[in-house]
C-alpha cells in the first residue's frame, strides 16, 4: 500500500537520486587523494634497492627529495574540510590521524628512508677518505733508517702525489652529499666523530701534503748519505 503511493514513491526517488548525488559528489572528491595511494601501497626497502641498483648520482637523490618535500607541501594545503550538502568531510582535525597527517607522514617516511640512504653512501665514502689520508701520514711517518725505509717511504710519497692530482674530484661528492643531507636529514648529523671527520676533511689533507714536503726537503738533505750507503750495498753485494 505505501509502495503504492504516489507521493510516497516521488519523495523516495528524490531521496535516492539525492543520496546517489551526493555519493558521487563524495567519491569525486576521495579520488583527488588517488594519486598519493603510490606512498602507502608500495614498499619503501624495495623501493630503495631498486634505486641504488640503477647506481643513483647524487642529482637523483636530490630529485628524489626534493619530490617527497613537494609532495608534503601539497598535501598540507589540501582543505580542511569540504562541504557536501548536509555532511562535512573533515582531513584535519586535532589530535586525531585524518587523512591529511596520515599522507604526511608516509611522505616523510619515504623522505627519511631515502636520506638515511644517502647518509650511509655519504658516511663510507668520508670513512673511506679520512682513513687514507691517516694511513699516508703514518707511514710518512715512518723513520727512514735504511735503504728499505727509504724505499718505503719514497713509494709513499709518489702516491701521495698521483692522489692529489684526482683528490679534489673525491672530496666533491662528499661534501655535495652532506650540504644535501643538511637540508633534508630529518634531526641533521648527530655523531660528533662524524662531524669532525667532515670537518677536517679537507684540512687534514692539507697537512699532509705539508708533511709530504717537509718529507721530500727532509730527504733531498740526506741524499748524500742514501746514495753513500747504496753504493755500499751495492758493492758488499757483489
């Protein structure tokens, strides 16, 4: 009998068609957030692996970041709320992960991973650089008491020379690579070893090719005595 009803049946074909418009009206405006699905469906480690196989340069992990902060930037002028007739859809709202601080958050999760990343090539490659630069000067160091030493410490001295002549194109990459991880790095370079390290980069090199010269004036000085005592080698080994 209500079936049956005229009035009844157009004021529930108005209801429908007002629910069916709102409905659409609401899932037009979820699928503008769409496009962030990528930050929380796909796999940050495997994501990374991928990346560093394909022997990233430096530019891209700075194109890398740089989409992350873009993406947080875009995400943080979404509308706080969206009115559709009688309901309001709310993104932000205090004390409570709506859908705004949640694609936040993945966004820097995905900028934090990358960074840590760059942190870790960064950190090998400084590690890798202090170490020989201390390894050099220790055997430079070392006490010239023979033929053998002298040998030694000339071999040394001869490689010092071939890396200075490519050890600008080395300290570069480092450096580029902490100026990026200081705009990026989310709490900065916390381990004052670290630090130091940075630092005196490009300085402890300085003093050891100063230690190399003094080595090679220490040398052309006593070469008289070298060459007495080669000669003395020399003619006992015949």
């Amino acid at each position: 009998m209500i079936a049956q009803d005229k009035e009844i049946v157009k004021v529930i074909l108005l209801l429908t068609g007002s629910i069916q418009g709102t409905k659409n009206k609401v899932s037009e405006f979820l699928s503008e957030f769409d496009k962030y699905s990528w930050l929380y469906k796909k796999n940050i480690t495997d994501e990374i692996k991928s990346f560093t196989k394909k022997g990233p340069t430096l530019q891209n992990y700075e194109d890398a970041l740089k989409e992350f902060t873009r993406i947080e930037e875009e995400i943080e002028k979404v509308t706080e709320s969206y009115q559709i007739g009688a309901m309001e859809l709310k993104t932000v709202k205090q004390n409570v992960t709506l859908i705004v601080e949640g694609l936040k958050s993945w966004a820097k999760e995905w900028k934090l991973q990358y960074s840590q990343d760059l942190h870790k090539r960064a950190r090998s490659q400084l590690d890798q650089l202090t170490e020989q630069t201390k390894m050099f000067s220790m055997k430079l160091s070392k006490e010239v008491k023979d033929i053998d030493s002298l040998g030694y410490v000339m071999e040394t001295l001869e490689k010092i020379r071939i890396k200075q002549a490519e050890i600008e194109m080395e300290f570069y990459p480092v450096i580029e690579m902490y100026v990026l991880l200081d705009t990026y790095l989310v709490g900065g370079i916390t381990d004052k070893d670290e630090m130091d390290s940075r630092s005196l980069l490009r300085g402890n090199w300085d003093l050891l090719i100063k230690q190399a010269d003094h080595k090679v004036k220490e040398l052309q000085h006593k070469q008289a005595v070298y060459l007495k005592q080669l000669k003395k080698n020399v003619k006992d080994f015949a």
